[in-house]
C-alpha cells in the first residue's frame, strides 16, 4: 500500500522531511511505500536506514511503475545536496525507488521514530521486534524472543518505558475481542526509552 508523501512526514528524520516536502510540491505524483520500519537489511544483519527514518521508498502514484517518471524523481533526487544514496533498477529496486540522505545512521536505532522529541507517537512492531529492543536495551535476564507476548515481557516493557502499548496485546484487535495475543503491537513512546 502507497500513501502521500506528506502522510509520512512525522515517520522521518529532519533531514528527510526537509526533502519531502520539496519532493511532494515538485512531484505531486510520488507515493511512499515507507519510511520508519525497525528492521536489518534483507540478508544481511545490517541495519536498515528505514530503522532510523532516515530512507523512504518511493512509488508513482499510477501504480506503476512509471519507469520514466520514477527516472525524472531518481535524477532530481541524486542533485539534492543531502543525498547519500539513491537505488532504482538495481538490485530488488526495479519498481520503487529507494532514497536516504546524509548521515548514514549507525549503532542502534531507536524503539521509535519519535524517541528523539517529545512527541507521543506509535509505531507497529511484531512482539518478537519489541522483545529484542527490549534485550537490546538491556533487560535483564534477556528475553526469550519468541513472539509470545507473556508476563515477563510485559513487565520488561512496563519498566523500560512506564508508558504501555495501544490496546491490550492479550486480546484481538483495538476492540478488545477475546483471543490470542496479536502478531504485532503498537508502541507508545513520549522521549527516551530507559534501560
């Protein structure tokens, strides 16, 4: 699923949304698939600049892909001065564009997009995503990362952050319907995850 570029604005680091908003007035037509997604780059245990907000894929709006409206986007994008990379028709990249911009993020990215503000915000991560950024964090004893959203993963949460998650993962869905835990959760943040 694509959305407006704008849409995905508070997903970005400041940087990237600098640029997006120069993108969306010039290309009306361009679409995101992306941009925050805390995960390592396919293959490799590398992580991706998505895992920071600081890369966007980018779609036509047609549904394309739009091969020579996405070249336009690609060559303007390789001009901007806080480019670092652009991928298109290389590797995976034959139907979006991949973009970051400059610095390259490095370490341990953040739990959330928003961590580094004092914006409340959500993000949709799988309970096995939140137990490693919990052992990353330092929980102790380490969680067991199986995707089992259980009372000591509970807890570690609670204590790491104080603040929760959106609706209660031990229920279906936001309406609260019996059942088991969902495969992902929505993290709520307000400033810096403590250990």
């Amino acid at each position: 699923m694509t959305v407006s570029v704008l849409a995905e604005l508070n997903e970005a680091t400041p940087d990237l949304r600098v640029l997006m908003a120069r993108m969306a007035a010039k290309f009306p037509g361009i679409q995101t698939g992306g941009v925050w997604n805390r995960r390592k780059i396919a293959g490799t245990n590398t992580w991706s600049q998505h895992a920071w907000g600081n890369a966007i894929d980018l779609y036509d709006s047609a549904g394309g892909p739009n091969k020579a409206y996405l070249d336009e986007v690609a060559a303007w994008l390789e001009r901007q001065p806080e480019t670092r990379l652009v991928l298109w028709q290389v590797k995976s990249h034959f139907d979006h564009i991949h973009y970051e911009t400059n610095p390259k993020k490095s370490g341990t990215p953040p739990f959330n997009i928003n961590t580094d503000t004092d914006t409340p915000g959500g993000n949709t991560v799988t309970i096995e995503q939140l137990q490693e950024m919990l052992n990353e964090r330092g929980h102790q004893p380490p969680l067991n990362v199986d995707g089992a959203y259980g009372p000591l993963t509970k807890e570690a949460w609670v204590k790491s952050s104080g603040i929760g998650l959106k609706g209660d993962p031990g229920k279906k869905g936001d309406k609260g319907d019996p059942g088991s835990p969902p495969d992902t959760v929505t993290v709520l943040l307000k400033g810096t995850i403590r250990p």
